[in-house]
C-alpha cells in the first residue's frame, strides 16, 4: 500500500442500488498519488447525464485532483477523432479528417449502399420491413465491434447463431458481406458511425504501441463507475491501466445490469474482478424503502404462493380501465402536492412502457394543475411539429424539381403556420397568432395555389375572384409570403444564398422571430431540424468531394439530394424530445415521467414513486426492447443457435434487480396503480398483482 493509502492492486467495490459506490469511487480518487504536470486522471460514467452528475460531484470531493470525466462512447470517439493520422497511417487510407455520422445519415446511406440487394431480395428476412432490415443490420456491426468481434466474422457467426425460421442462413451470411462492404465504404470516404469508430478503436488504435505510450502519458490511472454498464471492450482499455499497476478503482452495481442486450456485456467485464482488491457494500441506503423492506417484498413477488401483507411504504390505487387510472394516478399526484404531503420534484411516474398517450394524459393533466413535468427521453419525430412541417414545404417553393413533394394540404398548413405573429407565451400560444385561419388557407390554395412538378407556385391573390373575404390581415400575411419566395428565389438565381441551411435560418427568423416566443417543444423541434439539416449537408458535401477521386459518379444534384432529405425527415428517423427540461438536474423542480429503464439508467432518487400499470406481465420483463441478435455478442455466447432457455437463463434474475434497484432509488412511498384491464381490453395479472391486491384500500 502506499503512503496515500491506495493500493497497487485493483479496486472493486461491489454494492448496491444506494449503497455509496460513487462516494467511494471519489474518495479513492482524492487519495490517489498526486500526478506530473500534463497528466490526469481518467473517469468513466456509464452515460452523458451520469458524467455530468460525476462531474459536478467530483468538483466537490476532489476539486484540486486533475480529472478528465467521459463515457465508454465518448471516450472511443475522442480518441479516434484525436489520433486519426495514426489510423490513418496503419490501414492506409486517404488523408481526410473524419465526419461523424448520425444514425439517420448511416441508415440513410446504408439503405442506398444496398439498394439493389434490398430490391433482388438477397437481404430480405419475412416479416420486416426495409427500415428494420438495415436497422437492425447495422445493429448486428454495432454490437459486434462494442464485444470486439471483427466484423468479417459476421457472414459465419449470423447464420451459426440465429435460429432457423427467420430467414435462410444464405440471407444471414449476405447481411455479414454487406457490413463488411459498408465498413470499407465508410472508411474510403472519412465517415464514421459509432461501430466503425469502435471497431477501429479497439482493433487498430488499443494495440498500437505508440498510442498506448501517449494513453498512460496523458492518463496516470482510471477510475469507473457502475462498470456493470459498459461494453465488453471497456475490459481491453482498462487492462491497459492494470496491466501496468496504474491506479484503478472500479465500482459494480448488482442490482444494475440496465444495458444488458443493449451493448452492454458484463459477464464479460465481471471477468477482470480475480485481478482486484474485493469490497463488499451491499447495505442499500437507510432512507430507501429497500432497506427496510426489500428483501420481503422481493420474496413475495418471487413466489407465487406468498401472501403479501399490507405494508405502511405501499398504497394502491385501483381504476376499471387504463385511460380512468391515467386521470386518477394525475389527480393524486396534484393532490399529495397540494396537500403538502410531497414536492413536485420528489415524485417520479414509472412505467414498463409509456406510450405516447399515457406521457400526453399525464403531462397535460399535471400541467393544468400548474405542476411542471419533465417526461425523460420522450423522443418525438421532428416532423410531427407543424412548424418544421411548413418549413420542408417552404423549401419545394424555393428549390426547382420539388414539386411533387408538395400537396394541397401541405400548402395550406403552410400558409396558416408561416402567418403567426409572434407573442409571448402569456399572452397565448403561437396558434392563436396566425392571420390566416385554417378556412382562408383552403380558399387561398383552391383558387391561388398552382401545383407543378418542377416548381409550385403560389399566384397573386387577386386570382381569387372574392379575394376581398379573405380580410386585411390574411392578404398582407399572403402577400408577405409570396414575396419573401421571389425574394428567396432571386438570390438563389443570383448565387447570393450559401444553401438550404442559411434558407432554413432566414425563414426561422422571418416567420418564427427566431423562435423566442415558442414553447419549449416547438424550439426543440427546430433546434434538431438545424442540427440535422447541418450534419446532412456535412455528409453531402463530403461525398461531392470524394467520390469523383474514388472513380465514382457523384450521388446527384442539389435536387436529388434535398428530394432525399425531406423525405428523410418525413420518415420520422429524426426525433427531438418535446420536454427538453434538464429533469435529471435535482435543482428543477418537476415532475418526472419515465419508463423503468430510463429511469434505472439515470440513477434517479425520488420521495415518492408512482408505478403505473403495475399489474402488467410487463413489469418485470423489461426484455421487449433488446436489441435482435444480441446473445451472440455477448461473452456467454455458446455458439450455436439460441433457445428460449438461453434467454431465459440470461435474464433469470431481472425481476429481483429490478425490484431491487427501484426499491433503492425512493424513500417514502410507492403508489401502485393498476387497472383492471389493458388498453387492449385484457385483464391485467403480471407478478405485482399480488402487492396490488394486499394494499388495496379496504
């Protein structure tokens, strides 16, 4: 040991939900020996907004110690990004710098990549469609480079491992060459998805000689945080660390396993435990409901032949159907808060899956109450907000060849939309300001609206033989339009507009004032319609400039390429959360609504919980949204064919950790609320039920 208390060995505390693991963590991190100039520490969180959490935290428990906080994600990314030349050098390629891809660009460009096989049926698999065919192919590469299996082994591995009656293994081992293809295709061209960075990170950049000396020069030890979360590569880097006696200390969740089928391995990462200096800390948090009724409750649940008994922490409310306990679940929230009884921000809405409709009823009936909500990660395609809507028909006025992208209701949204006066939020919402109701908008496109394949085009209004009914207001907000499109138009001719992102910008600021007077939602919708409009055109340009020196045609015009991203984002690929409040910051005080999974992979803390739909088989599962394929990336992997008992076995002790991590994570009161029947119509009796039933009120 030495003289700062830290040992030459590994450090692995092993706890659970609530049991000090990150205070450890910072406390080994204080005590570590003081560094040369140039070099700090390096901290991994298992997400963004746990990183930022770590950090702030870290601010306080060791402000003079010098530490970088990243994620495994953000980790491989920066590096790669950092020491491309060297990449570069070893495989060969082009000297470019590399241009990150969105996941709507690399679906989009994998789509095109393998058009032609997509079409002959050589990647077809029965049952889905286009859109899951490719997305979940480029899952099969993401989730081989996150184990650290090279992707040239997918053509034999997809096929040994799938069960038959999917597809035949021929369509298996064609979707393995197509992903071999894509990753030289993305390489050849500088652009790089989350699997090729990973793939390159660990198969080219981790073994390279010099990049490890320049790893532990910058870096004089590591330190990570819920390891249980992480890829099964994560085990290659920090070996790098151990291997060569830096200061490690690595902190493991039992009742975690959130990501498990999502990326994350860590039967695989439990692997580096023999080499570590052992902690035990399985007390979860005195003030937590799982400490003084943990284990009881988890024993009942686990066997159906208990009887559960009424606990003071359980409350159940009880409806005939979903959409009543909806409003009721509601009603008691805004009733315990205003009764004293909780503060907005101690409570939490949890639920197995919650739809669109069950964050909709909630959100507004809090919101009406004057209780502020923050519904986590509640992503929404950008493209369901009518100002991004009138936006994307604005563009087939400006640009020629667009026409077809372009009807009559399309237009006259546009109309109504692009008429707003803006005022502030008091006064009432954006809607209310429009000077073109959704009736003038209909008569402005029956008589003035000119459909036409290379350029629609909007006629003066006089047009309209009883223009006149059409009012003052509605013809100057027309007649603006129209002439902001000639205005628009004789610019392009004149090469006087950069491109579709500065049009994009000057009708935000024309027809939206920029924005400062929309609602939260609004803004976050136009915010990603920016972001993805910007990234979009990156990879445009890019492609224009290479593949003339590849040999290549290039990917089409000006109109071909904004043809594609309209419909792109009319396909919905592109999301943006319509409650973009920072809920997971303990200092806004709302209301959170969150699924399970969410809400364990934030590492929330809430007084109260409010579980909905608690008698739903659901539950416990959590299984539904694993990524397909995924027991063959993992380290357990037995190599043939999986079978319902593998799964089975894989997932075998869910239920108790997630029963067990919640139980962690609220310290007053759990509000089971249950209907009697699904929204299907069916009758509830998932593993709660027997809780749900003995705290029913009498």
């Amino acid at each position: 040991m030495t003289a700062n208390g830290m040992v030459n060995r590994p450090q692995w505390l092993e706890g659970v939900t609530g049991s000090g693991k990150t205070a450890w963590l910072l406390e080994r991190l204080a005590t570590a020996p003081v560094l040369g100039p140039g070099k700090s520490y390096l901290i991994f969180a298992a997400n963004g907004d746990n990183r930022l959490r770590l950090a702030a935290r870290l601010g306080d428990a060791a402000p003079r110690v010098p530490a970088v906080t990243t994620t495994p994600n953000g980790f491989i990314q920066d590096e790669v990004t950092l020491f491309w030349p060297l990449i570069v050098a070893k495989l060969g390629l082009a000297p470019q710098f590399p241009l990150r891809l969105r996941p709507e660009n690399e679906q989009d460009l994998a789509t095109g990549q393998w058009r032609q096989q997509l079409l002959d049926g050589t990647l077809t698999v029965e049952g889905w469609l286009e859109a899951q065919t490719v997305r979940r192919s480029l899952d099969f590469f993401q989730m081989a480079a996150a184990a650290g299996i090279p992707v040239e082994q997918l053509p034999v591995l997809l096929p040994e491992g799938i069960p038959p009656g999917f597809a035949p293994e021929t369509v298996w081992r064609s979707i393995g060459k197509a992903l071999v293809d894509w990753r030289d295709w993305c390489l050849a061209r500088g652009l790089l998805t989350y699997g090729v960075m990973t793939e390159l990170y660990w198969r080219h950049l981790l073994p390279h000689p010099l990049y490890q000396e320049k790893l532990l020069r910058r870096y004089g030890g590591v330190f990570a945080d819920d390891l249980d979360e992480y890829p099964a590569i994560a085990a290659r880097w920090l070996q790098v660390f151990i291997d060569r006696d830096q200061p490690t200390a690595i902190t493991w969740n039992r009742h975690g396993k959130v990501r498990m089928g999502l990326g994350a391995d860590p039967d695989a990462l439990e692997q580096l435990r023999p080499q570590c200096d052992v902690v035990d800390q399985t007390t979860p948090a005195v003030d937590s409901l799982g400490y003084a009724w943990g284990d009881t409750i988890v024993q009942w649940i686990m066997d159906p032949l208990a009887l559960p008994e009424p606990l003071p922490c359980l409350e159940t409310l009880q409806t005939a159907s979903r959409g009543e306990l909806l409003r009721q679940t509601a009603e008691r929230v805004a009733a315990a808060v205003e009764a004293g009884e909780v503060a907005p921000h101690d409570v939490a809405i949890i639920g197995p899956g919650l739809d669109a409709i069950a964050r909709y009823t909630l959100a507004e009936i809090l919101s009406d109450r004057g209780l502020p909500v923050a519904s986590l990660s509640d992503q929404r395609p950008v493209i369901h907000s009518p100002l991004v809507r009138a936006l994307l028909t604005l563009l087939t006025f400006i640009y020629p060849g667009l026409g077809r992208l372009a009807s009559a209701e399309d237009v006259a949204e546009m109309l109504v939309v692009l008429s707003q006066v803006p005022q502030a939020p008091e006064i009432g919402p954006w809607f209310e300001s429009v000077q073109i109701d959704p009736v003038r908008a209909e008569l402005l496109v029956d008589h003035c609206f000119e459909p036409r394949l290379d350029q629609p085009e909007l006629l003066p209004v006089e047009r309209f033989d009883r223009w006149d009914r059409l009012g003052y207001k509605a013809t100057e907000a027309y007649t603006r339009l129209r002439q902001w499109i000639d205005q628009q138009r004789q610019q392009r001719q004149q090469r006087l507009t950069p491109g579709v992102i500065s049009v994009l910008d000057r009708a935000i600021q024309a027809f939206y004032w920029g924005g400062s007077h929309l609602p939260p939602d609004q803004l976050a919708a136009l915010r990603e319609l920016m972001e993805t409009t910007q990234h979009y055109w990156a990879v445009e340009d890019r492609l224009r400039q290479v593949e003339p020196v590849l040999g290549n045609s290039t990917t089409g015009s000006l109109q071909r390429s904004l043809e594609r991203f309209i419909l792109l984002l009319r396909q919905g690929t592109v999301t943006a959360n319509p409650y973009p409040v920072e809920s997971v910051n303990p200092n806004n005080r709302v209301i959170t609504i969150a699924t399970v999974y969410q809400y364990r992979l934030q590492r929330l803390h809430h007084r109260w919980h409010f579980w909905i739909d608690a008698g739903s088989p659901r539950w416990l599962a959590g299984t539904e949204n694993l990524l397909f394929g995924y027991p063959l990336f993992l380290g357990s992997y037995p190599g043939r064919p999986w079978r319902t008992e593998d799964i089975e076995a894989l997932h075998r002790d869910r239920p108790e950790r997630i029963v067990c991590d919640l139980l962690g994570r609220v310290s007053d009161r759990v509000v089971l609320c249950h209907s009697d029947l699904a929204v299907s119509g069916q009758e509830q009796m998932g593993p709660l039920l027997t809780l749900v039933t003995a705290n029913a009120p009498e």
